[in-house]
C-alpha cells in the first residue's frame, strides 16, 4: 500500500469507526522488528488506532503479558514491562493482561524460557463482544488466529482485517484471505511512517 492507498483504507473504516474492534497481540507487534529492522511505537500506534476505532474503550484491546521477573512471589513488575503498560494505558487503550510464566529450559542460556500466550482471551473477547462490533481489525499474524476468524465469520458475518509484518503472518490467515474470511491483510511495513517508534 502506498500513502494514497493507505489513506484511502483509513477514510474506508472512518464509515464504521464505532463499531470497529482493535485487537492488539504485543508479544506478536513486539517480535516484528527482528525483520522490520525497528520497532513499533505504542504512542504511534495509539494515534493509528484512533482512526481506526472511535467506540467505546473496551473496542481498542491490548493483549499483554506482565513479568514480574522468574520468582513467582514477586509483586514488582519489571521496568521495562511497567513501561510498556503505562504507555498503552496512556495510549488509551483497554488493557488485557496476564502474568509471564518463566518455564525451565536448558536450550537457553538463563536456563528459563518466558511463556504468557493469550490467544484464548483474544478469542473469547472477540466472540463475547460479538454484539458490538462489525469490523475486527486483528494486529498478530498468528496462523492460531485463522480458527476464530472463521469462526466469528461464518457465524456473525464480521469483517476482519489482519496487520502483520510480511515475515510474520501464518500460512493459516494467508488461507483465510484466499477463501474470502479475511478482507485484507495489511502490512505494517507500508504504514512505517505512522508507526516507527524512531521515525522524525
């Protein structure tokens, strides 16, 4: 997509911005710059988002894991996760979360491997909120989540949009696409301008 494209695509869901769902998967956003070469910014993606969806807060969802660090007692999340919760909330967005599970692993040097998957809650939300959304506009390239887009397709006749990095979107919604339950799959590389956390 060029600017002229992109500009077009966002004037399109402008026709429905109250009853268009944001479902943000950070941990998929979060592992796009290893090909991106750089990282998406919350506050970008915050300003994208409220072109995208102007409903009510609970429309603009960010699925996010906190780590609390490999003690399991510990109550103080890290600096680093504590800042990515305080920008999505100040980015105004609804925040779903759950906490890291670090699962011992000898293939990695720490000898722990970080685990918070929240595919359930996504689709749970996105079949619970059924009645107040048409558009679900879906920021992961999971393949996981080509079982719910059929679902909420074939079910509620939703409309539903994927953002993903090209490397990174699962031959499972490439299917969906083909088959006609996916509208369009959007890449962020084209909507760099807008989202480089770096970019001037």
């Amino acid at each position: 997509m060029n600017k002229a494209e992109i500009t077009k695509f966002l004037n399109l869901l402008s026709k429905t911005i109250d009853r268009n769902i944001i479902i943000i998967d950070f941990a998929n956003v979060d592992r796009w710059q290893n090909s991106l070469g750089w990282s998406v910014g919350i506050n970008n993606l915050g300003k994208l988002n409220k072109h995208l969806s102007q409903g009510k807060k609970y429309l603009r969802r960010f699925y996010y894991g906190e780590d609390y660090g490999p003690k399991d007692r510990s109550k103080i999340m890290t600096p680093w996760s504590e800042k990515i919760k305080r920008q999505a909330q100040c980015s105004g967005f609804e925040i779903v979360s759950k906490r890291v599970k670090y699962i011992p692993d000898e293939k990695y040097e720490t000898g722990l491997i970080k685990k918070c998957n929240l595919d359930i809650e996504m689709a749970v939300d996105l079949i619970r909120e059924k009645d107040n959304y048409d558009t679900a506009i879906i920021f992961s390239g999971d393949g996981d989540m080509a079982y719910v887009c059929d679902y909420i397709h074939n079910e509620f006749g939703k409309t539903i949009y994927i953002f993903g990095a090209r490397d990174h979107v699962g031959k499972e919604l490439i299917d969906c696409k083909t088959n006609g339950t996916i509208k369009e799959i959007l890449f962020v590389e084209d909507f760099e301008y807008r989202l480089n956390l770096n970019r001037r």
